[in-house]
C-alpha cells in the first residue's frame, strides 16, 4: 500500500541525519496521500540507517494503523491534527535541530534578518506557546500560530515544518536551521536589522513565482 509515498516518506526521513537536524531516533517526517487521505509516517525508536521503506507505517486521520507492523512516531497525534485542519498540508517535519531550537528554548521567534529568511518564509519565523507532547495540544498550538509560514518554532521543544509534501517541508526544516545559524552567530557579534516589512513581502513573492526552472 502506497509504496511510492512511503520511499518518499523513508527518503525524506534519511534526509534529516544528513543535515544534523536530529540525533539518534529523535525527529520524524510524514506524508500525506491526495487520493485516500491516509498518512505515511516514520515508526517510533527505529534508527535511520536501519530504516526501510517497508518499516514506515500508513494510518488513517484518526490515528488507526492501516498497515504497518511497528508503532508510528509519538508525535502522529500531531501530525494528524495538522493534517485534520490544513488541508493544504501534505508533508510535516518535525526536528530538535541545535540553532533553531536554541530560540525555541527562550520561546523566541527568527525576526527577518536575512534575506533568505524573506525568501523561504515570507516574514519571522513564528514561536508557539509550550504544549504536552503525545496529544494534540503540539497540533493545536502549530495551527493556531503558524500562520502563513511554512515553520513554527515550539516553546521548549523544537522545530516543526510543514509543506506541499514531504519534500517541501524537510526543505523548510534544513532551512530553517541554516537561517537560525546565523542569526545566532550575527547576534554575538551585535544587533542586526530587520529587513523592511514591505521589502520582506517583495522578496517572497519574487522567490515563489522567479526562483527555479519551473
């Protein structure tokens, strides 16, 4: 059952070691099927590089495992609110990655210092209120102050990204990293300016509709 989600979904998931946004077993990417609605996820403790296609676990909106023969990620109950109230949303990510997290631990949001901050995320990177993980309060908090970024910030906890599909939202989380870097650094050093809010949004719209071959 959706074999070539779920080589995307493991793909996606190996993608986060790569970039040293998790460590261990910490981390998780899911993806969303347009045509059932079930979700692909990555299964709970297993190690990436032990990892297989086969191992990622398909489940309904509700959380009811349709296939699978290991337990989905302790974080699916948030994935799956996410899911029930964007329907936009085909790919989540979730991550502790190092600088991101450093200004999750204040409850601090990424202020639009950089220019790629205004390309990838049209505006701050936006921080929600601690929640309980395991339930839905992580989902519920996401929605509710996410807006229209495509990354959150949890209060105490980490990095949460979101996108048109799985790929779209590891993009979003490797990115979200890589800006958090460096405004780390630049913050050492002193106070940078915020780039203009009207130059924020021409940048963006710039970026989505220039950028690229398509």
């Amino acid at each position: 059952m959706l074999e070539k989600l779920k080589e995307r979904v493991w793909k996606m998931n190996l993608m986060l070691p790569k970039n040293n946004l998790v460590t261990m077993t910490s981390g998780n990417v899911s993806g969303r099927d347009p045509e059932t609605g079930y979700v692909v996820i990555k299964p709970s403790g297993v190690l990436y590089d032990e990892m297989t296609p086969e191992d990622m676990v398909v489940v309904d909106l509700e959380g009811n495992i349709i296939e699978g023969r290991l337990k989905p990620s302790v974080d699916t109950a948030t994935h799956l609110y996410v899911y029930r109230h964007r329907s936009d949303v085909m790919g989540i990510v979730h991550t502790h990655s190092p600088y991101a997290t450093s200004f999750a631990a204040l409850g601090r949001p990424i202020p639009v210092y950089l220019t790629a901050i205004a390309d990838e995320f049209g505006g701050p990177i936006p921080v929600g209120p601690y929640a309980r993980i395991g339930e839905e309060e992580i989902g519920k908090a996401i929605v509710k102050y996410i807006g229209d970024s495509p990354a959150i910030l949890m209060k105490n906890h980490g990095v949460f990204t979101i996108g048109k599909s799985p790929e779209a939202a590891v993009k979003a989380a490797v990115m979200v990293e890589d800006v958090a870097k460096t405004v780390h650094l630049a913050l050492l050093l002193g106070q940078p300016d915020e780039i203009p809010e009207e130059e924020v949004k021409r940048a963006h719209e710039r970026y989505m509709t220039k950028y690229g071959q398509g």
